[in-house]
C-alpha cells in the first residue's frame, strides 16, 4: 500500500509545471472565483482519489514492466496546473499532478524525478456548494 503526499515545488520542477494557473476562455476567472471557497475540499477529496488510484491494481500496476508500476513511485508529487473553464453545465477545473519516482540514476537529482502525469477533472454547477471530480484520472507518462 502507498500513500502519496503533496510536496512543495521541488527547484527542479519545469517551468511550465510550476502550479501555473491557467485561465481557458473570456470567462475564466468566473470560473476560478467560483472554485476558490472550495479547493480545500477539493483537494481533500482528490488526495483519497489518488490514493485509492495507486493501490488499484488494476489501474496501478504491479508488473516492472507495466506503465503506471506501482513500485517505481516515489509517494510524493506535485501540482503541475490548474486551469480554469466555463462550460455549458457550469464551471470546469483540470488539475495536473506530477508523481514522482523513486531514485534510480545519477542525473535524477538534477533534472528531476518526475513519473507519471494525472489529470483529474473537476466540475462545479452555478450556486453550488460542493465540486465534484470525474471518475478516474487522465494518466500520461512524464
């Protein structure tokens, strides 16, 4: 079983993955007001996603040989972006994660041990009080 925690930027980090806050369209930062009373909870919630992603077999494999391995995370990542959308149903909210990887070659501490890339999606109705995230998470490897 692994839990992952929430790390400050590491220096390494890129600069396009250094918690950018991006707004998508005219009506973006309506979109960012309306998610901030909630991003505590917001990210409560996706930190139990994330590790209930990772102890799934069936989404976090076992294998040394499978993408995502289990065994190569390190237990900690980061947050890459938040951007921020108005949409038809609402409000629309991509967080991008940045997992890293345990240590295994020389030029890791200078260019970094990033893994594995997750993308939850979050949405938010006008007037409500609570956001909700998708099922799942959009992985990339990094």
């Amino acid at each position: 079983m692994i839990t992952l925690q929430r790390i400050p930027l590491p220096d390494w980090a890129p600069d396009y993955a250094r918690h950018r806050i991006l707004l998508d369209g005219p009506r973006a930062e309506e979109a960012r007001e309306a998610f901030a009373p909630l991003l505590g909870s917001l990210y409560q919630a996706l930190q139990r996603r994330l590790d209930a992603y990772v102890d799934d077999p069936e989404q976090c494999f076992l294998g040394a040989d499978d993408f995502p391995c289990r065994e190569r995370l390190a237990g900690t990542y980061y947050i890459e972006s938040e951007t921020y959308q108005v949409c038809d149903e609402g409000y629309r909210l991509w967080i991008q994660l940045r997992c890293q990887e345990k240590p295994w070659h020389p030029d890791q501490q200078e260019h970094g041990y990033d893994y594995l890339g997750l993308e939850a999606i979050c949405s938010l109705a006008p007037g409500a009080n609570e956001a909700f995230i998708d099922e799942g998470f959009n992985s990339s490897s990094i």
